[in-house]
C-alpha cells in the first residue's frame, strides 16, 4: 500500500474523477436510448421494458459482491476489468442483430457499471487524507451529476441525426476513455493483505454502520428518479409551458455553482445541518415541480433539487464511508449505492401508479410522503450520523 497524497487534487486523484466521468457519461448515453432502440430491433414493449429495467435489478444483487471484492482487490484492477464490461456490453449494443442479445449486454454493461460505481468511490476516498473525504467526493459526485445531465441531453438529440447505432459508438468511445485513463493512475490502492480465513469471517453483504445512509439514500432518490423518468410525460399531459428540456441542464449548472462554493465545508459541517437544509429544499422542489406553469418556476424546481437531491447525495456518499472502517471502504461504498438503486428502481414505479391512479395535476404532491419518512430516519439515528465527521 503505497502512502496517499497530502493534496486533495493531486494527479491520481483528478484522473479518477475524469474517468468516473467517462463511465457514467457512457452509461448515461445509452439509458434514454435503450428502449426505442430495443423496440426498433423488434422487442416488444414488455421484453423493451425488461432491458432498461434489467441493470438497475442486476445491480441490486451485485452491489454486496462489489463491496466485499473492492475490499480485498486493487481498486484499479477492480476499476480496469469493469471499464472493460462495460466496453464490452455498449459494443455489444453496436453490433447486436436482435433484442435477445441486447439484454445480454445490457447485463455485461450493468455489471460493469456496479464494479465502477463501487470501486471507483472507494479509490478515490483511498487516495485523498480521510480529513478531505467529504470535499473529493463532492467534486467526485459533480462529475457524476454533470455526466448524467449531459449525456441524456446529447443522446437525445444526436440519435435523430445519426441513429441508434452511431449515436451509441459515442458512449462506447467514452468508455474507452475511461479504461485509457486510468492507466495513468500511479497509486492503484492495493487492500490490506488478509488470511482466507478472515476473508470467510469478515464477508458482509451490507455495512450495518452505513445502513440509514441507504435508507436516507433511497428515500431522496425516490423524488429524484420519478423526475427523471416522468417530467417530459408530466409536463406534456399536464399542459404545462415549460422548455423541459432544460431541466437538467439548469440542475447541473446550479449544483456546479453549490458544490464549487461549498466545497470546503463539506469536512467540517455536521451532517444534521445538511439534512435539514435538504429535507426542506427537497420539500421546496417537489411543490414547485407540483404547481409549476411557467421556466421561472421550472428553474425554480431545478434549483431546489439541485440543493434537495444533489447536495445530500455527497453527503450521503462520504458519510457511508466515515461512518465504516477503513477495511470496510468498499462494503460501506456498495450499501451506500444499494440505497440509490432501490431509490432508482422505486421512483418510477411509484410514478407509474401515480399516473394510472390519481389525476395529473397530483402527480407530484405523492412524493411529499418522503419527508416524514426521512425525518423519522434521522431521529432513530441522528447521533451516529452528526458523529460521522469526528471520525477522520
């Protein structure tokens, strides 16, 4: 194990973070494309359905997997052989003759990108002094977040020019990026070596200190995710003059502008002081995305997610990691992403039974119900969380 950078930004650290970009950017491209491209190769809407819907399910088993293989692997090797599946699965999407295969490499691209989530945290939180955990994750989250605005935005409007299989090439040459990048990564984070035996006793499928972080996850992601899925529909059933389009791009733009001004506190502020600042924006953006009717409160609600959603997500992430000990970094990353899954696979389930049961015009207001919820989370576990930052 080699001894970490004393700078927050040193070259293994900003070339993590621009892999992670990659990846995600990769993955992102492809998730708004999947369906209509299933379709065209002859899927029906169920079997279509059951491709973008098979990562997320994958990823809920492999999570625990990833975890516990991140603990006692390199990172960069973990991180190398997931970039590869995922070049692997989005090639595959390139040169599949039928919806058969597709899911076959929806499912390669999904491994990949549970061993990238997972491993790639851990790396990073590796590399930078454990007293700067929350700032790099910050910027770590950043990157993710601008990749997820980005890349559904570009895919959207490159596949109507070029198709379905050239517009995808760009995801796979993102994802090439990213198994180039990090073989300039100097510190590949090797684990502490370990007996077989204490491999067999030590083998977790989930962190129990980091356990209302996924609940807290979950619970934020809900909100986040129906949005994701549903405001386009939303917006055009509910007759509301909105540039929808927009909407991430306004997101990204102001959790820039936050994570960038705030970065230097995300170490030395309690966790209860970000809960209680997103609880109520997340509250704030849920009611706007419920009434809106014109861009001003559209970004508005953009905004309000930007500091409900996207700042606690950070939060979340680096207090998993400061609540676990530092052999448990990758169990502690994978119960932390396991929450995001749940909140991802939930969100639009609760959003279709919304649409099918309640008129459109109350579509929004069902997603309040996360905030007793959360609430009540905080409370049974309000101390070890605001303890988290003393545990450097």
């Amino acid at each position: 194990m080699t001894k970490k950078q004393s700078s927050v930004y040193s070259k293994d650290v900003i070339l993590v973070m621009a892999a992670s970009f990659f990846f995600m950017f990769g993955t992102m491209f492809v998730n708004p494309l999947i369906n209509g491209y299933a379709r065209s190769l002859g899927a029906s809407s169920a079997f279509a359905g059951l491709i973008v819907g098979i990562m997320s399910i994958a990823a809920m088993f492999l999570r625990p997997i990833a975890g516990n293989l991140t603990d006692y692997l390199s990172k960069y090797r973990l991180s190398f052989i997931g970039g590869l599946l995922i070049v692997l699965g989005i090639l595959g999407y390139v040169l599949t003759p039928n919806s058969q295969l597709l899911l076959l490499f929806r499912l390669i691209n999904g491994s990949g990108y549970v061993l990238c989530t997972v491993c790639m945290t851990t790396w990073l939180a590796f590399l930078v002094p454990r007293e700067h955990v929350g700032e790099a994750l910050g910027f770590y989250g950043l990157m993710n977040a601008l990749a997820m605005a980005l890349a559904p935005a570009i895919a959207i409007n490159v596949y109507h020019q070029i198709g379905y299989r050239k517009a995808i090439m760009i995801a796979l040459a993102a994802s090439i990026l990213m198994v180039l990048v990090i073989q300039f990564v100097s510190d590949h984070a090797l684990p502490a070596k370990r007996t077989n035996k204490m491999r067999l006793r030590e083998l977790k499928i989930i962190s129990p200190k980091a356990l209302p972080v996924a609940i807290l996850t979950a619970l934020f992601a809900i909100p986040y995710f129906t949005t994701q899925a549903d405001i386009v529909t939303y917006t055009e059933e509910a007759h509301r003059g909105v540039a929808v389009g927009d909407y991430f791009l306004l997101y990204a733009i102001v959790l820039l502008l936050i994570r960038t001004g705030l970065k230097r506190l995300f170490d030395t502020v309690r966790f209860g002081i970000w809960f209680w600042i997103s609880l109520l924006s997340t509250g704030f953006y849920i009611t706007m995305l419920a009434i809106m009717k014109n861009n001003w409160q559209m970004f508005l609600a953009a905004a309000g997610m930007a500091v409900g959603y996207g700042l606690i997500y950070s939060v979340l992430q680096s207090t998993a990691l400061l609540l676990t000990p530092i052999n448990e970094q990758g169990l502690a990353s994978s119960t932390f992403y396991l929450g995001l899954d749940i909140g991802m696979a939930l969100g639009p389930m609760i959003g279709g039974e919304s649409a099918a049961l309640l008129p459109i015009n109350d579509f929004y207001w069902v997603d309040l119900a996360i905030i007793p919820l959360a609430l009540v989370v905080y409370l049974i576990w309000h101390k070890s969380l605001n303890d988290a930052i003393n545990q450097h």
